[in-house]
C-alpha cells in the first residue's frame, strides 16, 4: 500500500466572483487580477508538496490556477477533465445572488434535507455532479497507479467541492455545508492504494481520510476573507 496525497483546491478569483454573481459551468471566464494573486500564493503554498499529477476542470479559471501551481513543477504535465467542472446553476448561472436566492436557497435547503435530485430549471442535481465527479476520481487514481504518482492536486470548484468531499472523506452527501472554502484555499485527503493491484478503482472500499480542511494560511497577506471570494452556495 502506498498513501496518496489529495489536494483539492478551489481555483482564484474572476470577475463574477467580485461582482457577487453564480458562477456555475455556464460562465467561463478567466481570473481576475486578485485571482490571479491568488493563484500565485496557491502555488508557493503548494511548492514543498511535491506534487507528481497536477489535474484540472475544463474550464478556463481552473486551468489558470492550475498553471500557476505548475510554474513550480516544470517537469508535470497539467491534465484535464471536464467531468470535474461546477455545478451547473441552469437558468440562474451568472445572476446575482441577490436575484438568484430566490431560487438557489430553496434548492440548496432541499440538498439539506437529503433530496440531493433537486435542481433549479436547466441546471444539475447534486446526485448528477456526484456522478460525474467519483468517475474523474476513479480515473485519476487508475493514473496514479499506473504512473506511481504520490501527490496530486486537482483544481476546481466551490460547489464540486463540497460534493466530492462529503462524497470520498465522509461517504454521506448530507455533510456537504461543513466544507467551506475561499478563492484558493484547498483541502487535502490521504487515501491508501495498493499500486500493484490492476482491478478497477472501486472507491466504496476506499477510506478517504481529511488531513487538512480549507486551508488557506497562504492567502493571509491577501486579505482573501472578503465576501467577494467567500463561496455560499
């Protein structure tokens, strides 16, 4: 058995963010100038990890962060996987929250109550990104495996967050709303793979353990707890 190092990391600050608008898989822009600082503290907070496998969501602000991380790590490839982008917001993507708490708040109590097949209209369910996002996991533990990789960082989102970490560490979606997250903090996980074994990931058998949740010491000299990059959905 060799233990895997996990980092989860939510990607920097854009435009939406600091204009306080949902910012689901429909909006696609870059970081903003904070975001981009942002990214660059992500990246010396992560320079002594050793990182091995840097992966990333499909979408631009995930990618950037990504590269800055890997400014570091000249000798990684970044890969990535559109499976592991955020959650869909449907007809409410890019609105205010103000305008979008309407229909966003309802939702995300019903997620609470365990109805985790709510959406809004045109949007994703937390059970349809569940799905999408343990099969970006399993996969990227297949590559692990067979490239012998030990520690991996995985750029995305504050909503996917939730649902991949109460999904891996606590195997029980109700658990989501005790993740949080800002602009560029991350969580990091351990998880034990037996790196010989050729069989298909089965991550139910799999014991996901948090070492450090919503980490974000490297962001103090950016002052990152201001309500333009605190997550709430």
């Amino acid at each position: 058995m060799v233990c895997v190092n996990m980092f989860f990391a939510r990607h920097g600050q854009t435009d939406a963010n600091a204009q306080l608008r949902l910012q689901g898989s429909g909006l696609n822009g870059p970081l903003s100038t904070i975001g981009r600082q942002q990214a660059s503290a992500l990246a010396d907070g992560l320079r002594s990890q050793n990182l091995d496998m840097v992966v990333a969501s499909g979408m631009e602000r995930a990618i950037e962060t990504a590269r800055h991380v890997l400014v570091h790590y000249p000798g990684v490839e970044l890969a990535t996987d559109a499976r592991l982008n955020e959650i869909s917001w449907g007809i409410m993507d890019g609105e205010t929250f103000k305008v979008a708490d309407v229909l966003v708040q309802p939702v995300v109590e019903k997620w609470n109550s365990g109805d985790f097949d709510a959406r809004i209209e045109k949007g994703e369910s937390i059970n349809d990104c569940r799905r999408r996002l343990l099969a970006a996991v399993s996969d990227i533990l297949l590559a692990v495996r067979k490239e012998g990789s030990r520690n991996v960082l995985v750029c995305m989102h504050g909503r996917v967050l939730r649902v991949l970490m109460a999904a891996l560490v606590d195997k029980d979606m109700r658990k989501m709303q005790r993740y949080t997250h800002t602009n560029c903090c991350y969580h990091q996980i351990s998880v034990d793979l037996d790196m010989d074994d050729d069989s298909i990931i089965d991550l139910d058998k799999l014991v996901f353990e948090a070492v450090r949740i919503d980490v974000r010491d490297h962001l103090k000299s950016l002052e990152v707890d201001r309500p333009d990059t605190v997550d709430s959905v």
